[in-house]
C-alpha cells in the first residue's frame, strides 16, 4: 500500500506544481486537495484489500507480489528515469476491417 501511496503522492505533486489551472490556487488550497485525494486513495485501497481477503484466502500473497512489481517498476524509474510516454494512451492503428 505504502509503493502505491507514494505513487499518488508523487502524481499530485507533479499535477499541482505544474502551471494550468492549479497556478491559480493558493497553498491551502493546494493542500487542501492533496490530503483529500491521498484520504480518498488510502479508502480506495483499504477496501480494495479487504474484498481481496474476503474472496480469496491467497490475497496477502497475491498483494505483496503485485507490491514486489510496482517497487521494481518505479526503482527502474528512478535509476534510468521515466519514460516520455508513460501515461500516455497509446494510439491505435486503424483495422484493416475499418470501414471507408
């Protein structure tokens, strides 16, 4: 839980430090935002694992290797830096069914 925190964190502070629409909001407000999207994403995943437990008694060990994934993930971000296009959506080629 503590890797996809840190992920959020780092998100929201990239998001509200950037100029846009967030250039125009005081440090409080700011703040204000920050703790109320980190409450909401420690909520999110808090009931994410209960339902995992209640449904499957391997959850624990299905958790900590998704944990063990997103660590290594954001380990090769901070030694060889992130990708341009991480985030991005990647564009689709148009099928060969397309119609004209």
């Amino acid at each position: 839980m503590g890797c996809a925190m840190t992920a959020k964190s780092e998100t929201l502070k990239m998001t509200l430090g950037q100029d846009g629409r967030a250039a125009s909001l005081t440090t409080v407000q700011k703040a204000g935002i920050f703790r109320k999207a980190m409450e909401g994403m420690r909520d999110h995943l808090e009931r994410v694992h209960v339902g995992y437990q209640r449904t499957d008694p391997d959850a624990t060990f299905m958790i900590e290797g998704l944990v063990g994934i997103y660590e290594a993930m954001l380990r090769d971000f901070v030694v060889n830096g992130v990708p341009e296009n991480v985030g991005m959506p990647m564009a689709r080629k148009p099928s060969s069914r397309s119609l004209p």
